[in-house]
C-alpha cells in the first residue's frame, strides 16, 4: 500500500512450513446475545494451497454449525452470478468506447493486454466490470486463486458436514451497487484502477491485504482501515461508502435476526467488513450485542 512497508518474512515462512500445520488467518470474533453465540470470521474471496487448513476452531465451528452464513453461495447455481453480470456488468447499448478518451483507451487496451486478455471480450462490459476483471487478474499474477477461495473452502466444509448455507446477498444486489455510479464515475473507477496498476500500486495492496489476512495482523488491519477511511478517490469513496459500509448495515441486521434464531452458527464475510467503525462488529456492540475479538 503506498506509503507504507510490507513486512513478508512471516507469509514466507507460513508458506514454507507444512501444510498440515494451521495458523491464525484473518480476523475472529465471538459474538453473543438473545441467548445464542455466533462466530464472526473474516474471509478472502481469493486463496493459496498455503491458505489451508484454517485453525481448528474455524474447522471445529463450521462442524458443529447450525448455519453458515456467506455473503454469497459460492456453490449455488453459476447461472445466476451470469445472469447477474449481463444485468449489471453489460452495456445494452453502445460500448464504452463510444465515451471513453483515446488516451484511456489506449492504457486500457495495454493493461488488458499485460493481463493476457482479449479486448474485445470485455468491449461490452461496463468500466465498473472493466476494472474488476482488471482487480482480478492482478490477483491471479500474484498466485491467488477464486477456486481456492476462502469462502469456497468455508461453502465445501459445510456441504460435507451437511450444515445448512445461509446466503445473505445475492450477486444481482452486489453488482446491482456498481451502477448506481455515473456513466463518468464509472469510467474514473476504471482509470483509477489501471493508474494502480501502471504504477505498481495495486499490487502492492494486494501484498498487503493478503498477508494482513494470512497472519491475522490486527495492526496491519488497522492501517488499512486508516487507509480506506482518507481515500478520496471516486474508486476509494465508493468502496468504503457504497461496498463496505452500506452494506455493513444490511448484513449487521441478518445476522443479528440469525443469533435470535439459532445457536452455535457461524458467519463469514469478507475480511474488509470487519474493520473500522462502521464495521459489522461495531454495529453488533451498537446493537446491544457482546462482541468479543478472538484474534
């Protein structure tokens, strides 16, 4: 992340020793009231051989799960995140070429190109899904997988031990978000998101983030926070107001109507909504609920 140094011995060392010894990764809480208790855990929706196993009381708890609650259903049926994409991520109309600056066009084709993808595959494609495709394959460069993702892993745990999944978003109200930006925000959004490419930036985040996740470094969470809250970009502004504090709200409410309903269930949500004061925590403790930090 700019500005600021990455300390990596540990992640290579986590990579080195053997895969049946499981450590800390990203953030746990436990959370009780309406006399029932939950685990929150922080997931990555992308993933490493290295990643796994997760500690036993991740493994122990989706187990003995009544439910496991996910942002979204990683085995449910792939048609409707395809469904979702064409209603959210395609143009219906021209492309984006038809408002895009040669100038951009011409980083744009370059950063496609560097990621090894066809641009015209993505020539219908809203800037928004633009620039995720872009976010993704910057992920893939660096050996993370969306096959191995931690929520995947989490999803096949609970089918094997027969405990009901609970999705609390779908893809459709995920993407649908994205085009509440402008035409012109969404082009920024892009732009934004290939100047941190060009410049090394993004990979550097993605550094960040991952090992922040993989040694459950609660100072290094904390730094991006402090990031993610100075952010002024159109890009930064909409990912912590839109993607990760709105959000926060709705998911706050079902998972606190799953702790009235059941016990001993566990949730798992994107690392980045645990962090921060308007993470899903804090709004829990606002709600009258103990949340207690495991790691």
């Amino acid at each position: 992340m700019q500005g600021q140094i990455i300390v990596v011995f540990l992640g290579w060392l986590l990579l080195a020793c053997s895969p049946a010894w499981a450590a800390d990764r990203g953030a746990l809480f436990k959370v009780a009231g309406k006399g029932h208790t939950m685990y929150l855990f922080g997931t990555m929706h992308v993933g490493q051989p290295g990643f796994y196993p997760l500690e036993a009381r991740i493994a122990a708890a989706v187990a003995g799960a009544s439910t496991l609650a996910l942002e979204i259903d990683p085995l449910a049926d792939p048609a409707t995140l395809v469904q979702a994409m064409q209603a959210h991520g395609m143009h219906t109309g021209p492309g984006m070429e038809t408002a895009m600056p040669p100038a951009l066009r011409a980083r744009l084709t370059r950063a496609l190109t560097r990621a090894g993808i066809d641009p015209n595959a993505v020539s219908r494609f809203r800037p928004w899904l633009t620039a995720t495709v872009l976010a993704m394959a910057e992920y893939g460069a660096q050996g993370y997988r969306t096959d191995l993702s931690v929520d995947l892993h989490l999803a096949q745990l609970a089918k094997a031990g027969k405990v009901r999944v609970l999705a609390l978003e779908t893809a459709s109200s995920q993407m649908s978000m994205f085009n509440r930006m402008s035409d012109a925000d969404q082009l920024s959004f892009m732009e934004e998101s290939i100047a941190l490419i060009e410049s090394g930036k993004q990979g550097t985040e993605i550094k960040q983030i991952v090992e922040a996740w993989r040694t459950a470094d609660q100072r290094a969470f904390n730094d991006i926070a402090e990031r993610l809250a100075r952010d002024t970009t159109v890009s930064g502004k909409f990912v912590k107001d839109i993607l990760l504090d709105e959000r926060n709200v709705g998911i706050a409410d079902k998972l606190e109507q799953l702790l009235g309903r059941e016990d001993k269930s566990v949730a798992a949500i994107g690392v980045l909504h645990l962090l921060g004061s308007k993470s899903v925590p804090a709004l829990l403790i606002e709600r009258g609920l103990s949340v207690e930090r495991v790691y």
